[in-house]
C-alpha cells in the first residue's frame, strides 16, 4: 500500500517542480492500493505543488447531453472514474463551469484559470482552459493512461477549426453554479461521422510524441505515467497534421518520421 509521502516522493521524480501547472488523467485501479485512496493521491500533488497550480478533469459528457441538459457543478457526477469523482466536490480547489468538460483546479491563481468555462460553447476551445495550457506552460501526466484520454489533444484540433469533429447543432444546456444562480447556454457536444471517437487514433502520436521530447516515463505507484509538455505536444500535433493531413486520427495511422522530423 502506498502512502502519501511515497506518491510524492514518485511525483518529484518525474521532474515536476512545485511551481508547474499539473493536469491529470488518472487510472486510479492502475496506481494501486493508495492509504487513505484517493484523496491521498490529490493531497500528494497539492501539497507536492505548492507554488503551483494542480488540475484534475471532472468531465460530464456522459451524462449530460440534449436529454439531460442540466450540468449542476455541486452534484452532477463525473463520468470519467474515482479519482474525478473525488476532487469534484472537494472544497479546497474549484470546479469549473464547463457542462461537459469541467475540470478542478487548486492553487495558484485556481479562480482565475477557471472563470469564464461557463459562456465555452464546445468542448475544449482555444480560450477554455484546456486552451491555457501551452501559455501556462503546463504538464500533463497520463497515469495508467495512454494519449486516448489526452483531451488536451481535442483543444489543438479547435485551435485549427479541424472539421468534422464536432456536432453541427448545438443542444441547449443549463448550468446551476456555485450559489445556485442559473444560467442558459448552448453547447457543440464531439462527434466525427468517420469513427466513434477521434481520440480512439490520438495514440498513433506516440512514437512522434516520445521521438520528439513531447513525452517522456515514469511512476507513480504501480503505474507508468507518461508526462506529456503541452506546449510541445501542440507545437507537433500541429506539424504532424500540416504534413499528412487532419484525418490521421479516425483511423489508425502510421506517421512516419518526415512527418515530424
């Protein structure tokens, strides 16, 4: 069983530095069997950060949708595992207003990365906070996670108003925020007519990824970690597509290295 203190001592050795912006995607069940689960591991990165600023996705595109068009940012649940579940209602960091894509922020500056999520109209935009990660310099660490659960990819294919990845209308939504005030939105949900999930294929940046520096490996727990850069991940995801073209994420795809070399 892994305590507090060894998931930090694993954070440090992943060359992350207490003053980084930190995002995670996490397999809780692949880290292992953590004291005190996991609000251990959210404490680990928020005490280890302590000059930072520390994110956890708590993304509600399952469950909310034309259908249930009400995203409640005190009790709607994330639909993406424990660990989301955990940090979204926990009180020393914020959760973001984004309906389908919110995420919860604790440290530096938190309040501030976060404003706004409510009038995003898709997904990850360019101005969201997914969008903020290259300027902030930010890491992003796939724990038991492989760049399928990279959603910060799905900013980079706004940034480029790539076609076909979103819904051509958008569904009315509902937002209830922190005090209970409502607000009325419109939302673009994800949708390719080519393959159920682009990011199924984002994996095919792989050998790219690690070639080029965007990537590198480690630990945490039992887990590998992959920690991506997101200024470099944007930097080749963008090169990539400019030499083979936008469609090499709904199908899998061998990018040769003149694509990114």
């Amino acid at each position: 069983m892994f305590t507090k203190e060894e998931l930090k001592a694993n954070i440090k050795a992943l060359e992350i530095k207490p003053t980084d912006t930190l995002l995670i995607h996490t397999s809780l069940r692949a880290v292992g069997k953590i004291e005190n689960g996991a609000d251990a591991l959210i404490d680990a990165f928020c005490e280890y950060l302590s000059d930072g600023l520390f994110i956890v996705p708590t993304h509600t595109w399952a469950n909310v949708n034309k259908d249930q068009p009400v995203f409640d940012v005190n009790k709607t649940l994330p639909c993406i595992g424990t660990l989301p579940t955990v940090a979204a209602f926990r009180k020393d960091g914020i959760r973001s207003l984004h309906p389908t894509h919110s995420v919860w922020a604790h440290g530096k500056a938190a309040a501030e990365f976060v404003k706004g999520e409510e009038t995003r109209l898709t997904p990850a935009a360019p101005d969201s906070c997914w969008g903020k990660l290259p300027e902030l310099k930010a890491k992003i660490l796939l724990i038991g996670v492989g760049n399928n659960r990279n959603t910060f990819i799905h900013s980079v294919d706004e940034m480029l108003d790539i076609p076909d990845r979103l819904a051509d209308e958008p569904f009315d939504s509902t937002i209830i925020d922190h005090d209970g005030n409502v607000i009325h939105g419109k939302m673009f949900k994800h949708n390719c007519s080519k393959c159920r999930s682009v990011a199924e294929y984002y994996p095919n940046f792989d050998r790219a990824f690690t070639e080029l520096g965007v990537q590198h490996f480690g630990r945490i727990g039992n887990a590998e970690v992959r920690v991506v850069d997101a200024a470099l991940c944007k930097e080749a995801v963008i090169k990539i597509y400019s030499r083979m073209g936008t469609d090499i994420t709904t199908q899998i795809t061998d990018i040769p290295k003149e694509a990114y070399i």
